[in-house]
C-alpha cells in the first residue's frame, strides 16, 4: 500500500513540472506584441497652429520621434523609440517657446505627456506590458496639440482674462 502512495504522487509530481515547464515556455516566447494598429492616431493642428510651430524646431524633432512610434515592430525598437522621445522631450522643454504658446497651460501638458514616457520607460525597464501606457502617453500627446489649437484660436485679449477686478 505504501509503495501505491509513493508511484501515485511521484505521478503528480512529474506531471505538475511537466505543466508548469511548458507555461514558461509560453510566457518567454510571448514577447510585448506591440500592436501599432490600435495606437491612436495624432489630431491635427489647425493651420494657424500649424504655422506657430512652423518655427519651432525643437517641437518638429518631437513631433517626428513621436511618428516613429507607430513603426515599432517589437520590444526593442520600442525602448529605443522612447529613449529617443525623452531626449526629444528634454530639448523641447529647454528650448524658447513661441510668444504665443509660452504659457502654463502649453507646459503643464508637456509635464503630463513627459510623465507618461517615464512610465513607459518604466514598463519597459520591468518588462511590464506597455499598452496602457502608451496609449495614456498618446493621450497626452494629443491634449498637449489640442492645447494648441485652443490657444491660437483664442479670440479674448489677455488683459479681459488676467483682470480679476470684474
């Protein structure tokens, strides 16, 4: 009787590492599927925003590591598209803004599209699924140009908005 307990769970013992050999199969090659397609797209600047930024060197070199991201064919190109976009982002928080865009607004959404590429760094240095991250991070991308195109279709004098007697 003894000798039926010991083969029944040397048994289980082989089939239970035989299960979880082939889970962590299945988990090393299940790399990030980075899929591009259900990134969403950029909003458009409107033409007067287009024209602001015309100028704007250090945000045209953002705004072209940004269209990388939807190239990204796997995990490495990823990190390497992010670290770019942080340097991208570190100059263009430095550079002279446009009279126009030189305002809290324009720069606390740069400070919300930074975090996000830090979390995505993040993710990445962990090995972490980005996803979530990288759509919350296009978000911000997006907010940051709609704030744009808000700011140069503003029509009230900034003396009517900063006066705070009426």
């Amino acid at each position: 009787m003894p000798k039926i307990y010991f083969f029944i769970s040397l048994a289980l013992l082989l089939g239970s590492c035989k299960e979880s050999a082939s889970e962590s199969v299945v988990g090393q090659t299940s790399d990030w599927n980075v899929m591009v397609e259900k990134f969403q797209k950029k909003i458009t600047l409107s033409p007067k925003a287009i024209e602001l930024v015309a100028e704007w060197k250090e945000y045209n070199e953002l705004e072209r590591s940004f269209d990388r991201l939807y190239t990204v064919e796997n995990a490495e190109d990823l990190i390497l598209v992010i670290e770019e976009l942080i340097e991208k982002q570190k100059l263009m928080e430095k550079s002279v803004y446009p009279k126009e865009l030189d305002m809290p607004q324009v720069k606390g959404r740069q400070k919300v599209f930074k975090t996000y590429l830090l979390k995505i760094k993040g993710n990445l240095a962990y090995r972490q699924d980005p996803q979530s991250s990288i759509k919350e991070m296009i978000d911000a991308f997006n907010i940051m140009r709609d704030q744009f195109n808000v700011v140069v279709n503003n029509t009230l004098p900034q003396d009517l908005i900063s006066n705070e007697e009426n």
